[in-house]
C-alpha cells in the first residue's frame, strides 16, 4: 500500500480524505477534489449522483454541501467553491458579479406537494386553486369550509381547525411554491409576494423539510408544503391539487413530467414554470439549476465537472425518479449538453 | 516495663531532630531564579487570558456592530417597534421576537425556579434520609453501615442525573418537544381553551409549536442550573443559622422557609440570573417549537417566534439588506443579555449587602 501511494503525484487541494480513499483503492494517477454548495431541494439526488460517480471514478471525490440556494450563489459569487446549485436561477445582477462568467445547467426537477394531517379522513383531499390559496392567506380556517367541500362531493370533511404550516428558514422550496401562488393570484402577488422567505400571513413555521414534516405529522389539522420526494420518503398524505386546465391531478411522474413538457427552454437555461399548462400537469414543478464558472484556472477541475455532468445528464436521471424527482425530457438533456461546452479551462 | 518506654522516648526525639534539621533546611530556600520566572509567567498568562476574554467580548460587540450600522441608520428605533419581517420589502421589525424572547424566557424560569428550587432543597435538607432512616427503623436495618450510607448515594446520584439534563444537545430537546412535549400538552390545551378561553392567556387554541411547549422545554433546560447552584448554595449556609433556628423552636419548614432560603437568597436568586440568561440565548429547540410566526399574543398556546430562532432561520439564506438587519436583531438581543445580567448583579449586591451579618 505504502509503495503506491508515494507513486501518486498529488494535485493541490486534495484533501487527506481523498487520499486515504486513494490508497485504499489502490490506484494510479492523479487524483481530485470539487467542492460544491448549494440548494437543500435537489440534495438527495445531488448525493446518489456524486456518489456513484465516486465509485466509477474513485480519483474523483466530489463534496457537496447543503447549505441552502441562497448560500449556494453566495459562495459561488466569491469563488469559494468549484460549483453552486440553487433553485432559484440567477438573476441578471447576480450574474455580472461572477467574474469568470456562469452557466447555469438545469440538472433535475422536482415538485413541492401540499402534505395534510386529518384524522380520521381517507381518500384523497382535492383542494381547488381557490381553496389552497385561500388557506395559506389566512381565510379558510376550517376543514369544512364550503370552498373546499365543494371539491371533495361525498366526503364529509372535519370541522377542525386549519393549522398552516411554513418553511421557517429561506429556502428554494418556499420559492418555488409562493411563485405559484404569485402566478395564480393577484392577491398573494400584492400580499406576501415571492421569495425564499415571505411573510406569511398565518401558521407556524418548521425548520427545514424535516420539521415541516415533523409539525404536519404531528398536528391534527395541519396542512404544509414541502418537497415530494421528502414527502413520499415519510408517508405524508398529499393533496390533490387543481392545475391551469381545472382538472385534480395526483402528483406522480406522470404528471410531473406533463408539467414539464409544456416548458420551453430558452437558451439561457432559466426556464419557469410557476403555472404549467396541459391538462394531466401538476401544478407545482420546478427546475434546479447546477452553477458552473464559465472558465476554470485549472483545466483538469473543469474537464472533470464536464464528464460529472454528462454522467449527471445520462445515467445519473436513472436515480431520480426513485428519490422523487423528475428525469429531465430528452430536450432538454440534448439542450444542456451543447450547454456543458461553455465551460473551458 | 520501664526500659520499652524509655528506649522509646531515647530513639524518637533523635529522629525528630534529625528529621526536624533535615526537613527545614530543604524547605527554608529561597525562591530559585526557574521559580520567579514560572510564577511570573503563570501570572502575566492569567491576566492576559483574563484581558483576552474581554477582548474578544469586545470584538464580537463592534464587528456586530459595524456589519448592523446600515441597518441601524436605515431603520432606527423603528426597528424595535416594528412588528413585520419582509426581506422582500426590505420591511424589518422585531417587536415580536422580543416579545416571545421575553415571554417564552419568563415562563421557563418561573416553572425551572420553582422545580430547580424544590428540587434544591429536597436534596440538601435530608429530606431522603429522614425519609429512608424511617423505613430501615422499620425493618430494623438503621444501625447497618451499608444501608446508613444509602441516602447520601441516592443523592448523589440523583445530581447527576440532574446535571446531566445541561449535556443534552439543544437540536435533541426540540425533537423531544414536537414528538413528545406537544402530544402530551394538546389535550389539555384543548379543555383550557374550550372551557377558560375568556382568559387572555388561554385565548386561542394549540396549533402544535408554541409559547407553552417552547417554555417547558425551556424549564427543563434551565432546570440543571438553578436546582445545581441553589443546591450550592443551602448546601453553604452556615449550620449554626440552621441549629439557632431549631434550638428556638422552629420547625422544619419553618426554618427553611423563614431562616435557610433567606440566607442562601444570593446564590438562588444568582441561579435564577443565570438560567435566564440560557433561556434568552436559547436557538435551535426554541426555533423548532417556537412555530416562528410573526405574532405578539398573551395567550401561551399561540405561536411566537424568538430573536435567537430568527437569526438562525434567517441568516443562512439572507442577502446583505437582511443580514445587516439580522446584526442589529442580534445586537438587541445582545443588549437585553447585557442587560439582565446588570440587573442580576445589582440585585445580588444588595441582597449581599442585607446578610452579611449573617456570615
């Protein structure tokens, strides 16, 4: 073990982790380190990918730290690590900051889901766009209100209270799902607005998707939003909800990659969907961005986040419909393969 | 008989002069140069460890301070007031977080004192023993060593146990306080509610998260430290004030309430200080049972939201406009610590002042 390791010729940055890896492995040639920081929403996915590709590439270790989108651009603006992720894209302003240029490459897709807790009810809750906004601004406070009786025909609902629960920490989540609601209702645009935290007119607040999920679970009554591979992995029940054509759509694959064939892509990768059309759509879907430099000082850091991210565009998609997120249509996989060029050394 | 004793009084003066002679001239030195420079050291180390705690006090304070000025410019005393947070508006008021940081902070202390305070005399006023010596008469085991000792150890073991609650992690009280706290509070949440829900302080109902369990939690939190240090502190009162007391006639209550808990007032009432200073600090259990919304209500099953819980929400994903406000948020807090304690130690010093005929 000892003869080979001294053989390694060791890039600067390698961390002692990287070359205990190494040596274990027992292999030959230069070995290397990406770092990276950014969004909690795609993170499951980011980590089976880096992983598996770890285990194809030992040579390559990649460390990817959930921090928060809004940590993610931060970093990656002052150049503090090889990459960002963030589910907001960039905006114009944030963009010129970035000395050495961006290519924001949309990697996978996810929804966020409306998970409830009402005893004694099974079946499926409908909730109409009427009804969900109605809810989170504060103005259906029980479960038996007309307005979302008037969805469900047949089913007795409850006469307890609503109990709304938020993201208490900025997050991408509470981004994607109030610039849906922003673009259903004019009320919620003038009221809370949109952004990684708003100020919500009602409800109590949990940290991270665990504690929203932890705060559903355990109030009677409880509604709240979080991601849907959070919600499928903890068995939360999840609301079926109106999309722009007025059908009640489940949200599984099928559906969630309805919403996103009715997105084009434009060319700077920053595609929106707070409302997707189509009639089988689920109404709340979003990309998330990767963020590369567009040069790189080192060439080898920048030809290995190339191969990571055409691995990460093919074989890596097989991965995320099991962990709740949506394989990128073909479109835009060919879209941001041509993109991936950008990058140089 | 004569000769043993003799030979004995001959042989030890010698060996204590010998011993005597020998001894004094190895301890009788003056302080080698090695010494002077050890304590010199030792000293000048001490004192600039002591000055450096308060440097970095200091460093915190104008680093803060420097990174809020903007916002301290921009919004004023309005800040305080201000009973919205809107980073997208770039509207920031935290009249709401003090509110819950005081309120969920007073309630802890107010359960915590009268726990940690029982709990403090129960375990220095031979409560246990009384009580186990009483059963071992009984069975006639009260003169064997092994039980007599029993008290004592179950006392200590109780005060481990005690302190051990300060070892557990905050984020693991959180996770307590939503899966078991909530559950149990809910039920009779509900009956207060429904039945004294014309009492402001039962005015709404539990929405899971908020001022009573964050508080429970927070009791169970300070509980350690002021059962620990009162404890201390009746454990230190002079036993002559306790016998006086009995020798006068006083019962056992009364002598405690009436002679004990008066003298050992200073550390009690100094615990008191301290636990509330861990109860304002507190972040991560009150962030997660807190429930973090915007709201100033008297009633303790609303939500609230606390100055600790909403820089650690906020700051991981705030733009510069918000963490300049976020500095000045814990800034504030900061003073209010200060403040306390000042308030802590004044009161001390005058309840200081009051006994010192006692010692």
């Amino acid at each position: 073990m000892g003869s080979k390791r001294s053989g390694f010729l060791l890039m600067p940055g390698t961390t002692l982790c990287a070359v205990l890896l190494l040596a274990s492995s027992a292999l030959g040639g230069g070995n290397i380190t990406l770092q990276g920081t950014g969004a909690t929403f795609p993170a499951p996915f980011y980590q089976r990918w880096f992983s598996e590709y770890h285990k194809l590439h030992p040579e390559v270790q990649i460390n990817y730290q959930a921090l928060g989108s809004g940590a993610g651009v931060k970093q990656f603006t002052d150049g503090l690590v090889d990459f960002g992720a963030s589910d907001a894209a960039m905006t114009d302003d944030e963009i010129k900051q970035v000395k050495d240029g961006v290519v924001m490459l949309p990697m996978t897709a996810g929804s966020v889901v409306l998970g409830y807790n009402l005893p004694g009810f099974t079946g499926d809750l409908r909730l109409s766009r009427e009804a969900y906004i109605g809810i989170f601004l504060g103005k259906i406070t029980a479960w038996n209100d007309p307005k979302i009786a008037a969805a469900n025909p047949g089913v007795t609902l409850p006469a307890t209270k609503i109990t709304v629960v938020e993201r208490s920490d900025g997050s991408g989540t509470t981004y994607v799902f109030t610039n849906h609601l922003s673009a259903i209702s004019d009320e919620w645009k003038a009221g809370p607005g949109v952004g990684k935290s708003v100020n919500w007119p009602v409800g109590v607040s949990g940290k991270g998707n665990a504690g929203v999920t932890a705060l559903i679970k355990q109030t009677p009554g409880a509604v709240g939003y979080v991601e849907y591979g959070y919600a499928k992995e903890t068995k939360v029940p999840m609301a079926v909800l109106q999309n722009k054509s007025g059908n009640y759509v489940k949200v599984d694959l099928a559906s969630e990659q309805a919403a996103l064939a009715g997105v084009a892509m434009p060319a700077d990768m920053r595609a929106w969907a707070p409302d997707p059309g189509g009639a089988d759509a689920y109404p709340i879907v979003t990309y998330t961005w990767l963020l590369c430099y567009k040069k790189y000082a080192k060439p080898e850091v920048a030809e290995t986040l190339k191969a990571i991210i055409r691995y990460g565009l093919t074989d890596a998609q097989n991965f995320s419909a099991a962990l709740g997120y949506i394989p990128l249509p073909a479109a835009v996989v060919a879209a941001v393969t041509k993109a991936v060029e950008q990058i140089t050394p | 008989m004569v000769s043993v004793p003799s030979t004995s009084v001959d042989s030890n003066p010698a060996l204590l002069d010998e011993d005597g002679v020998i001894e004094s001239a190895s301890i009788a030195q003056p302080p080698s140069a090695f010494d002077v420079a050890a304590d010199r050291a030792f000293r000048g180390a001490a004192l600039g460890l002591a000055w450096g705690v308060v440097l970095i006090v200091c460093l915190v304070v104008v680093k803060v301070q420097s990174v809020a000025l903007p916002a301290i410019h921009a919004y004023g005393a309005g800040f305080i007031s201000g009973t919205v947070w809107d980073a997208n508006r770039a509207i920031f008021g935290i009249l709401p977080q003090i509110f819950g940081t005081l309120y969920t902070s007073i309630i802890g202390l107010i359960i915590g004192t009268i726990f940690g305070v029982a709990i403090a005399i129960f375990l220095s006023e031979g409560f246990l023993a009384s009580f186990i010596d009483g059963g071992l008469k009984m069975v006639g085991y009260a003169d064997n060593p092994w039980f007599g000792s029993l008290p004592t150890r179950i006392e200590a073991l109780l005060k481990i146990t005690l302190e051990l609650l300060a070892a557990i992690p905050s984020v693991v009280y959180g996770l307590w306080g939503i899966f078991v706290v909530i559950p149990l509070v809910r039920p009779w949440a509900d009956w207060l509610n429904a039945h004294l829900g014309w009492i402001p302080l039962f005015g709404t109902s539990l929405s899971g998260p908020g001022i009573l369990p964050a508080s429970l939690v927070l009791a169970i939190m300070v509980l350690p430290t002021i059962s620990a240090i009162s404890r201390d502190a009746l454990v230190a009162v002079p036993p002559k004030l306790r016998e006086a007391a009995m020798g006068l006639g006083a019962t056992r209550w009364e002598a405690i309430l009436g002679v004990i808990l008066p003298a050992a007032a200073t550390g009690i009432f100094g615990s008191i200080i301290l636990g509330f200073g861990r109860a304002l600090g507190e972040t991560i259990a009150l962030a997660m049972l807190a429930g973090n919304a915007n709201v100033i209500s008297w009633s303790i099953f609303s939500p609230c939201s606390t100055l600790a819980a909403l820089l650690a929400n906020h700051f991981p994903e705030a733009g510069a406009v918000e963490v300049g406000a976020l500095m000045y948020a814990a800034l504030i807090l900061l003073a209010i610590t200060l403040l306390v304690n000042i308030v802590g130690a004044v009161i001390l010093q005058r309840a200081e002042a009051g006994l010192r005929g006692l010692r």
